[in-house]
C-alpha cells in the first residue's frame, strides 16, 4: 500500500526530533525577547497571541503574523514562538497567533478567528508601536492555508501587503480521502468555500509561496497551481523551492538564522524581493 503523500510522519523520519528542537527553541525565544504574552483578540476559547518587540525605538515598526500549522488540528502559538526570531530580526513586531483546533471547531471558526486577529493588530496598532499600513502574514501547512483568508480580494483592500506561505495546502479536496478523513472529517461545503484556489485575492498582496525540495508531490503541485493562479488574479506571485527541506526542516529552519527559508522571510518583510537567498525557482506548469 503506498504511503499517505499527506501524513507527515511517513516522509520525515526525525519528526519528532525536528518538533523537539522546534519547542526548545520556542522555549528560549520567549525567555530572550521581549515579549507580552496571551493578549486576547477575541472573546472565544483559544482567541489569543503573544506579541515580540524588536530592539528598535522606532514608533512606526512594520507588524507581522505568522499562522502555526498542524493540520488544523495540532500544535499552538506557544511552540512556534522561534518564529519571531526571524521577524525581530528584521525589525518588525512579530504576532504569534494561536486558533481553536479541529474536530472540536470547525473551519468556518478557524477562519474567523485569524480574521479576527488581524482586525485586533490593526486596531491596536499604537498599543504595539506598530504602522498598519506595513502589516505582512506568514504560515506554515495548515497555517498557510489559513493565512491566505487575510489577503481576499473585497471592495476594501485587505490591508496585508506581502505574505510568505510556506510548506501550504491550497486545495482541501484531496484531504478527504487521505489519513485526515479520520481526524478532521472535511465535509464538502468546508472544502467547497474553504479551498484557496477558488477564492479571488487582492491584487495588491505580494505572496511568497515557499516549499521543501524533499516535499511529496501534492505539496510542489499545489504551490505550483497557486502560484499561477495569484498571478493570473494580478498578484506578484513568486514560488520557490528550498534545496534539501522537508516539511518540518523548512519551518524549523524558518527561525535559523542564515538558513536560506529565514533569509527568504526576513527578505519578504523587508521588502527586498531581489534575493533568491538560494532558493530554486519552482517551476511553472507545461
């Protein structure tokens, strides 16, 4: 029987030593940086996020998200604090936000409340220091997915000037008949108005799709149809493969400093699209 291309733990065979080194670096980030921890954006079970300063004294500091994956139905913000290394790093405050999980909720929930996160960052932009007009998201698999809900296409602009999603999931329909039939149950109506590449986005959103080299295939095709997708909605979309990653290398190394997936991050909130940081391109369909 072939192996599940969308169960991680069949195609990564140090998982769980990747997951550990991702928690204790988590562990260290927030001991290291300065931080405000369990802001709550909403009222709802789960509604909240840790928020990390930059050692700058500017007033007018660029804000970004980032989106914790696990497949909807794992993991929190807490574990993924290593992430606003690289996001301070870059001089910008780093949001890490946290969401209720499946089967307990469902989609429809998830998206709302990622939704409600950025609405509370550009709110209290002053409480953060923060400009909202400099505000970018990143996620990583299932965090991806969820991040590309900020940039919709509306009559208002979606206010999210670049996103970096990484390792993502932009078509829900194959996940009913793979493992996650079992764990989450997506019904059609949820992959019906849940699946990004059915959505219409902001044109102004410069979007980043970033994937593993050592992905399985679902993952490089679906980065490769999203990407031509965005494009064709009028959005400057790039693709890119990270030589040598896996699904959990790249997120982990998403923290690493001068790894090429960090680089590529810091790049993306510093506006400085014309390094490749030893990406590959990925390339476009025939």
């Amino acid at each position: 029987m072939a192996a599940d291309p969308f169960r991680i733990r069949d195609h990564v065979s140090d998982f769980d030593e990747i997951v550990g080194d991702i928690r204790a670096r988590s562990l260290a980030t927030r001991r290291a940086v300065a931080m405000e921890a369990n802001i709550a954006y909403g009222t709802g079970p789960g509604e909240t996020l840790d928020i990390f300063f930059p050692n700058s004294a500017r007033s007018d500091k660029p804000i970004h998200m980032f989106i914790h994956g696990g497949y909807w139905r794992m993991f929190s913000k807490e574990e993924y604090s290593c992430v606003a290394e690289t996001v301070t790093g870059a001089g910008a405050v780093a949001a890490i936000v946290d969401y209720s999980l499946m089967p307990s909720a469902r989609m429809d929930v998830l998206v709302g409340q990622v939704l409600k996160a950025k609405a509370f960052l550009l709110a209290h932009a002053d409480r953060f220091g923060v400009a909202p007009k400099q505000f970018s998201v990143s996620g990583h698999s299932a965090g991806a997915h969820l991040a590309t809900f900020l940039f919709h296409r509306s009559l208002a602009p979606s206010g999210v000037v670049a996103a970096f999603l990484l390792g993502g999931l932009y078509d829900l329909e194959p996940l009913q008949t793979s493992f996650l039939r079992d764990e989450i149950a997506l019904s059609d109506e949820e992959v019906r108005r849940f699946t990004p590449m059915r959505h219409q986005h902001d044109p102004a959103t410069r979007v980043t799709i970033v994937t593993g080299e050592l992905e399985t295939d679902p993952f490089k095709l679906q980065a490769n149809a999203f990407r031509d997708i965005l494009a064709a909605q009028g959005l400057a979309a790039r693709a890119s493969l990270i030589a040598g990653g896996d699904h959990m290398s790249t997120v982990r190394d998403l923290a690493v400093v001068g790894t090429p997936v960090a680089a590529a991050l810091h790049a993306l909130i510093a506006n400085d699209a014309s390094e490749s940081h030893g990406e590959m391109p990925l390339p476009r369909r025939p």
